[in-house]
C-alpha cells in the first residue's frame, strides 16, 4: 500500500507539473494581439489548467496522507478533466480547420475572406456592437503605423510577409485595384466597386480597413493560427495526463486488492 501511494504521489507531482503548460497556453493567448481584443479561449484554458493544478494537488495530499476517499476523488476529478480538455481539442480543431489564406499574383502576403472561415468564428465579429469593440482594440495598437517605418517602397511592401492582420486592416485588398503611396495611404482606383471592402477603406489613418470585412477575416486568421497552437500544447498534455490517469488508477486499484487480501488472510488466520 505505501509503494502504491508512493507511485500516486508520484504521479500526481507530474501532474501539477503538466498543469503548468495548459496554464502558460492561456496566459500566453492572453498577450497575443488578436486574443487579447477577442477574450474566448483563453480563459477556459487558464481555467482548467488551474482545476488540474488543484486536483493534481489534492491527489498528492491523498496519496502522501493516505487519505482514501480523497484518492477516489481526485481519480473522478481527473477523469473529468480529462474528458473536458479532450472536448475542448477536438471543439478548437473544428472550428480552426477552415480559414486559409488566399494567393494573389505579385504578392507575398496572403488575402483572406471571412466566407472561408467557420460560422462559428464568424459569430464573433459579425454584430456591429462586438466589432465595434475590437475594432477600437485593434486601433489603439502600432500594427499598421509600423508597416511605414519598415517599407518605403510598393515592391518591397509587396514582397513583404504581413500579418493576417496587417494584410487585413491596414491595406485595402488587392483585388480593389488601389495605387500605393505608403502601406497605409493609397490612391483610389477610378472604380472602387469591385467588393464593399473597397468602398470601406480610408486614407484616414484611424480608419484604414478596420471595418472591412478582410480586417475581420484576418483577425480569424491570426486566431485560427494562435489557437492551432495552443492546441497542439494541449494535445500533447492530455496524453501525459492519460497516461498518468491509467498509472494512478492502476496504482490505486493494485493497492486496494493488496488491502482486501491482506485483510482476508489476516480473518483467515
């Protein structure tokens, strides 16, 4: 039996040590610059790394202090976990599965649609009243001021790999057939009409693109990359913390046989 709590203690150290990773993923998404003006993912993320940090803990309390029932409890506490954070993954890639960028001739950057991308993402920028909002965070940062200290001339802007963002919001769209001046000033073509985004631009540097639909469908696309990356961390946790799941209950289970067959050799004799 103290072998078998030794193996759980063990076990349960790893895990508040696997909580780490799924805590820094949300934390991380909490400073990325999409996230931050889009608060989805990474508070549930930060939420349920924190409950396997305390029922990691727990586990270890019951394991150094032989504390049965607490065992038990952070074995169904896991387990729930567990099945949480699988949900989660497996919610993350197919929401994230659509959404790729789009090659224009002459072009390094990438121009991306909101079409492409899931209606559920698509849900979170549509209203005008949670666009406005984003569009305000989105505003307020340096991302396109920055594109004209870094390039002077039209062939090294479009030879440059921009953002999804910066693609988005800080240009008009290729296809408008604008004339460039700088990254963020631009001479209008004599027809404009070609998509409403071309219409939605403006020279006015608080404006830009922000309410186009191109500056929504990159910021889908810098989160559909930033949560693909936050899920291949909590890939690889949920496998360590099955394994460590299957170890403890084994564990747990072998020690209790031990327990019952002692007890009955212990009646028998």
């Amino acid at each position: 039996m103290a072998l078998s709590n030794n193996v759980i203690g063990g076990i349960n150290l790893v895990a508040v040590i696997l909580s780490i990773p799924i805590i820094g993923a949300g934390i991380w998404l909490t400073n990325e610059p999409a996230d931050s003006c889009v608060k989805f993912l990474q508070w549930p993320v930060i939420i349920l790394g924190i409950l396997v940090l305390v029922v990691a803990l727990a586990g270890l309390v019951g394991a150094f202090f032989r504390i049965p029932c607490l065992l038990i409890s952070y074995l169904v506490a896991m387990l729930v976990l567990i099945v949480l954070l699988v949900i989660m993954v497996v919610f993350v890639y197919m929401v994230t599965i659509r959404g790729h960028g789009v090659i224009e001739p002459n072009r390094a950057y990438l121009e991306y649609h909101l079409d492409d991308f899931s209606s559920f993402l698509r849900r979170r920028v549509r209203s005008s009243f949670k666009w406005d909002q984003i569009r305000a965070c989105l505003s307020s940062s340096n991302m396109c001021a920055d594109l004209n200290q870094r390039f002077r001339m039209p062939q090294d802007f479009f030879n440059a790999h921009l953002t999804p963002m910066q693609s988005g919001c800080c240009k008009p769209p290729t296809l408008c057939g604008y004339t460039f001046v700088n990254p963020t000033y631009w001479i209008s073509p004599i027809n404009s009409a070609e998509d409403m985004d071309c219409l939605q631009w403006s020279n006015d540097q608080t404006q830009l693109c922000y309410a186009c639909d191109s500056c929504k469908a990159g910021l889908l696309a810098h989160l559909r990359k930033e949560w693909k990356r936050a899920n291949v961390i909590l890939i690889i946790s949920i496998v360590a913390l099955i394994i460590i799941y299957l170890v403890g209950f084994c564990a747990f289970r072998n020690a209790n046989t031990e327990d019952l067959f002692r007890r009955y050799k212990q009646g028998y004799t």
